[in-house]
C-alpha cells in the first residue's frame, strides 16, 4: 500500500519526540493494534499488558460517535453523532537499530517520517530532542507499511471506529484524533498505559498486579516509585508471591482465573482477588520477612492442612467454582486466619511450611456449622463440614467484609479450643 501523508503537528517534550495528527477510519483500521496479554504467557517481558476489549463498550461508543442509524430489537435508533477531542494515543516501536534520533530520518521507527515546512522548525525541533528540551512545529507526517501504532490509551474507540466503518455509519473522511509517541520499546509503552489508566480511574484489575510486577521486576526504579509514592507496596510484595507459587506449579494455581481467561467454574477466583487477600499475611509481624518463595510454601502447607480436613471440595471430580472456600470471601476468611495462626506456630518453634502444624491448629474445623433449609426434605438442619462452604450454603451468607469478620470470628474460637492440645 501507498504511504500517506498526514498534516502534523510536532510536539518535543523534555526530548521525546511525539506527533499530533489525525487519522480517518480506515487509516486506524490500518496501523493501530492492540497488544492484548495472554493469559499462557503470563509474566513474560514479551507478552501484552491490556485485557481484551469489551464488545459492548466498542459498541455504546459506536452509538455516541457514528452518524448513521442502528436497529435493536426491532427498533431504529439514530447515533448520537458525538464529538472525539481527546486523542487515541498510540506508540510506534523502534527498530532493533539503536541510532540516534534525527529529523533527518535517521532513528525514526519502521514506516515513519516528518517533514517540516522550513529548516528553522527542523532545527529548533533536533536542538529539543539533543538537550531534552521542548519544542513544537508543524510539519507532515509520513505513514508507510511497517509503521504499527500500539495502541496505549482508546482501545474502546477504536474499536467503536471499526465497527462504525464496517456498517456504514461513519464518513470515511472523518478524521479521528491521535496521539503518535515515537520509539518507546514495550515496558515504557505499558508503564504509560498503566498512568493514564490508573490516573483516570482508580480501579483494580486482574491484570493490574502482572503488570506491576513485571514493571517493578525489570525496572527498579519503578519498583521504587510504585512502592514508594503510588502505595502499591502491598499489591507488588503481593504479585511477587503469586509469580512465585506460579513458577513452583503450587496447586492453588489452577483454581485462579487469569486475566482475560473466560468465566468458569473451573476457577474460582480472579487473580487479582487472590492476591488481595494475601495482604493480611504479609503485612502480620514476623521475625524476619520472608521472601515470595518461603511465603509461597506456608501458604500450600496451610492450604494442604485445610484439604486434609475438608477433602471434598478439593477432590478432583469437584469444581472450584461450586465452592465458597476457593471465592474471594473463603480465601480472604482464610489467609486471615491463617496470618492468626503464624505467631502461634512462631511461638511453639514450629516450621511455618509444615502442614501438620496447621491440622492440629485447625483440627476442629469440620465442626464450623449453621442452620439450613434441607433441600430433600424444606427442613432446617444443621450444616457442617465441607457443605458448611458449598455455594448457596450457609458460608454463602456471609459475604463482604462483615460477613467475613464473623467467618474470621467464629473460626478464631476453633483454634481458641485446640491451642492447648498442640503439641511441637
């Protein structure tokens, strides 16, 4: 294909070179993607860091921007022909070429070019991104076959673009706003994802805790910063033991839903709930920190010690998704009474990776119990053992954080009672 030429307005900030322009819908459609994480590749440096885009926002973005019609059960309704100031931003990689950075060509990533309207711009611009200075000018953009624009913010829009070009509903000349950063590699594309993401809305996601991780594991600066000044001390010493029980294989593993991995009851949990309920463990008083492997290793021991007493719901014919015990509300309620636990084994000199310990600690249990509706019979029973956590059971009551302090409270008096029958 041809390479387009696109009027420009070059912007220099503290010598990175970025370009503001625009691009009609099939020119998007053309350059951007997306580089969407695979849950099979976890924490590889190499792998994507955005969750997959979600048809049904493309689509209420497609409603507010087009400017055509859309029928929906049986109606027609007209697109709201809404405006898009706020730029796509996009990054264009560098080449595996490490050269220096000129207006002249040199440097530039595969498949783009500037030109500038006089040598004073050109100038001025190459002076900016020699000292790390500013500068703005305006000039032409040059997009060429191999120029790839990653997309780092407006996923949803471009694909609400696509699907308006696709049915008609947008002008083919419409011209739709982008941001291009020039030669930032992978990690520093991510870590600007993740800002303006994290600026914006404050929310945490499955993928969130792998991207910090990866972020703080390769760059330590980062890692300083996001501990540091983004409190994210918690989620990163968090990640950091998941990646660990990751790489040992822990059984734990394959009840965790990772990020863009589809809802089943298959797994139970999402990773990033997961690694929320480990902050009780690591924030308990220890003599010594423990690192992400040692950490990785109590929490298997303890997790045995609770199958050794509760075999149903860890049998393999069973679904971890039938089961409050593998939810966000079963292991939050667990890792805080397993952070109860420590000073006691700590205490007694026993090893905290010994899942025997914890059997004795936890021996009574099975004797957890409410009262329920039978369904055979429509009578009240008692429940306990393993069905005490059956989904729709009685541990299915007690959601959200008070539900889960009297979970904590009840199962604190168990181990109130065989305290004194341990023996190390």
């Amino acid at each position: 294909m041809a390479t387009i030429e696109r009027p420009a307005l070059i912007e220099v900030q503290r010598g990175q070179l970025m370009i503001s322009t625009t691009l009609t819908p099939a020119q998007l459609e053309r350059y951007a993607k997306v580089d969407i994480y695979d849950p099979e590749h976890g924490t590889d440096p190499a792998n994507g860091y955005q969750r997959r885009g979600s048809r049904a926002r493309m689509a209420q973005a497609a409603e507010f921007y087009g400017e055509g019609q859309l029928k929906k059960v049986g109606r027609i309704f007209e697109d709201r022909r809404g405006l898009m100031p706020n730029p796509i931003i996009a990054n264009v990689r560098p080449s595996e070429d490490d050269e220096a950075l000129t207006v002249e060509g040199n440097g530039f990533p595969p498949g783009v070019l500037i030109t500038f309207y006089n040598q004073a711009d050109e100038a001025r611009v190459q002076a900016a991104i020699d000292t790390g200075g500013n500068a703005t000018a305006n000039a032409v953009l040059l997009l060429g076959d191999e120029a790839i624009a990653w997309l780092v913010d407006g996923q949803h829009r471009g694909g609400a673009i696509r699907l308006l070009k696709a049915q008609s509903r947008i002008d083919e000349e419409f011209p739709v706003p982008v941001k291009l950063i020039l030669g930032f590699e992978r990690l520093e594309e991510a870590k600007q994802f993740y800002y303006i993401n994290s600026q914006a809305k404050n929310v945490p996601t499955d993928l969130t805790a792998e991207l910090l991780q990866r972020m703080a594991r390769q760059d330590e600066g980062e890692a300083d910063y996001l501990a540091e000044r983004k409190n994210k001390s918690s989620l990163l010493k968090g990640a950091a033991v998941y990646e660990a029980m990751a790489a040992t294989k822990s059984p734990w593993l394959q009840r965790i839903r990772r990020p863009n991995e589809p809802l089943s009851k298959d797994k139970s949990i999402a990773v990033s709930q997961f690694i929320n309920s480990l902050a009780p463990l690591l924030s308990a008083p220890m003599p010594r920190d423990l690192s992400p492997e040692e950490w990785g290793r109590v929490i298997d021991a303890f997790w045995e010690a609770v199958g050794r007493l509760l075999p149903t719901p860890f049998d393999a014919t069973e679904q971890p998704g039938d089961w409050v015990l593998f939810k966000a509300t079963g292991v939050n309620t667990m890792h805080r009474v397993l952070a109860d636990c420590l000073p006691i084994m700590i205490q007694r000199g026993a090893r905290l990776a010994d899942p025997d310990q914890y059997e004795m600690l936890l021996a009574d249990l099975p004797s957890l119990f409410g009262i329920g509706i039978d369904p055979a019979t429509g009578e009240e029973r008692q429940i306990d053992g393993a069905e005490f956590w059956r989904s729709g059971s009685i541990a299915s009551q007690h959601t959200g954080r008070y539900g889960t302090d009297r979970l904590v409270g009840m199962i604190r008096g168990l181990i109130a009672k065989t305290q004194s029958e341990v023996a190390v």
